[in-house]
C-alpha cells in the first residue's frame, strides 16, 4: 500500500503536533489508527518494528515514503528534537503537494484541447472521410504513426524509469538542466535545516558533517567530501565550498558567532529557501 504526499504531509503535521503536547510514539499511533484508518496496516507495521527494537528512521523507511522524512528522522536522532524534524518534513512536503496541484492546474486545459483535437482527427480521418469516399490525406497517416511512436517511446521510458534504482534516478535527474536547480534547492534546504538543529542542540557543524555521511545519498557524499577537506587541513570556510551549501550558510557558519545566534540565522535562511519559487 502506498501513501499519497498528501498524507504523508497530515502524518507529519499531526505526529509533531502531538509530540510536542507531550504525547509518546505509542500515542501518537494510535490517534493515527482513529484519524487515518485507511493506512491502519502502515501505522501497524511501525509500531511491530519499533515494538521489535528497531529504530523509528528504519522502521518509516521500511513503508516507502517520502525520503525527506526518513532523512530528518535521521537527523532527530541526534539532535534530539523530533517534533521538530517531523514539522520541517510536513512544510517540505505541503510544498511539495501544492507545487503538483499547480502544476495539475495548469496542465488540464492544454491536455483536454489535446485530446479533443486527437479526438477529432481520428474522427474525421476513419469516419467522415470514408463515409463521404473521399480521400484519406497521407500527412494524417503520417501524424498518426508519429503519434502512436510517441506513445510507444514514451512507454518504454516509463518502463525504463521505474526499473532504475534510486541512486540511478538521482544521477540522471541532476544531468538535466532544469531538475539540477531544484534538487539543488531541496538539497540545500535539507543541509541548512539540519545544521540549524545540530547547533541548537549543542552539536557542531562537524558532528552535523559526520553524520550525513551515514545518511548515504547526495546528502551522504556531501558530508564525506566535507570531512576530508577537513581531515587534509582545509578551513572550514573552504571545506564547505559545495553546490549543496549555498554560500551565505557558509559565511553564516564561519564567522566565529555563538551557537544561538548562527543557529537561528540558519533557521530564518532555511525558512527563505525553503519559500523561494
């Protein structure tokens, strides 16, 4: 079974409400179980996982959701602050729905004005004309065979796309122009947030690097490539010259300011990146 972004957001948003009222995992699955009951076998599964000694990370990525969520799970267990990290998916993922209800929007009506032109040149083509005995023109057998190529290519891509791995996917998505800007963007917002939570409990920005690389991912080799900058003596400032840290983050962070004070401007830049078009 399969969770819609959707809900996936409404499991964030009610998970970190509810934690942050002091409600326990227990709780919190079980209101789930009542307010979602359509996913009743997931909330079921991670609670035999957590039950079996599994971590919550491991025990929600089992279910095939969202990897942002299971990142920022990842990051909780460190940081300490789950409500938090449950909260930051929740806004990523509304982001997320609301982009494709856009998008959605914006495709019907070009679609629909397709279809019925297609709709009306298989008309004409296999029923006024043969009804009328006249001749059928070769250019519309022409566009009919393009079309129906079309389909054909479009199919076998779709076939090819879903038998990619995951880390497949994601090297081919960052070779096209414009998907690499935006999983720039995402990868940003992921290593700004999470950095924000790492100093607020406390935590280093090295401890932060040290531990994406068991994350694994993008997110995994940025943090590999960080530390052995580090390891080989770079300064900071120059270890983290890297297209998944934008470059104020890294001015922020090496400007020798308290913990508090970067930490909370990491927070307010992670909030503009995160709301940019």
């Amino acid at each position: 079974m399969s969770m819609p972004l959707v809900i996936q957001e409404r499991f964030c948003r009610q998970s970190a409400a509810l934690i942050a009222a002091g409600f326990s995992l227990p709780d919190v699955f079980a209101y789930l179980r009542v307010s979602l009951p359509k996913y009743r076998p997931i909330w079921e599964r991670i609670e035999t996982d957590l039950a079996s000694g599994i971590g919550l990370p491991e025990a929600v990525g089992h279910q095939a959701l969202a990897p942002i969520l299971f990142q920022q799970l990842q990051l909780a267990q460190v940081h300490g602050d789950l409500a938090k990290a449950l909260a930051v998916a929740g806004d990523y993922l509304g982001l997320r729905v609301r982009n494709r209800q856009r998008i959605g929007q914006l495709l019907i009506y070009p679609l629909v004005l397709l279809g019925m032109l297609v709709t009306l040149q298989v008309v004409v083509v296999f029923g006024v004309l043969p009804a009328l005995a006249l001749p059928q023109s070769h250019l519309v057998h022409t566009q009919l065979m393009t079309m129906g190529g079309g389909l054909a290519a479009g199919l076998l891509i779709w076939l090819g796309w879903h038998r990619l791995t995951l880390a497949q996917r994601l090297q081919l998505l960052q070779r096209l122009p414009g998907v690499r800007g935006v999983m720039q963007v995402y990868y940003q917002f992921q290593f700004t947030a999470g950095a924000a939570h790492f100093l607020l409990a406390g935590a280093e920005i090295a401890d932060f690097c040290r531990h994406l690389i068991t994350v694994g991912g993008p997110l995994g080799d940025l943090g590999a490539r960080i530390q052995q900058k580090i390891q080989q003596g770079a300064e900071l400032a120059d270890a983290l010259h890297e297209a998944f840290v934008p470059p104020e983050v890294a001015r922020l962070l090496t400007m020798g300011q308290t913990h508090h004070l970067v930490a909370t401007g990491l927070k307010l830049f992670g909030e503009q990146l995160f709301l940019q078009p």
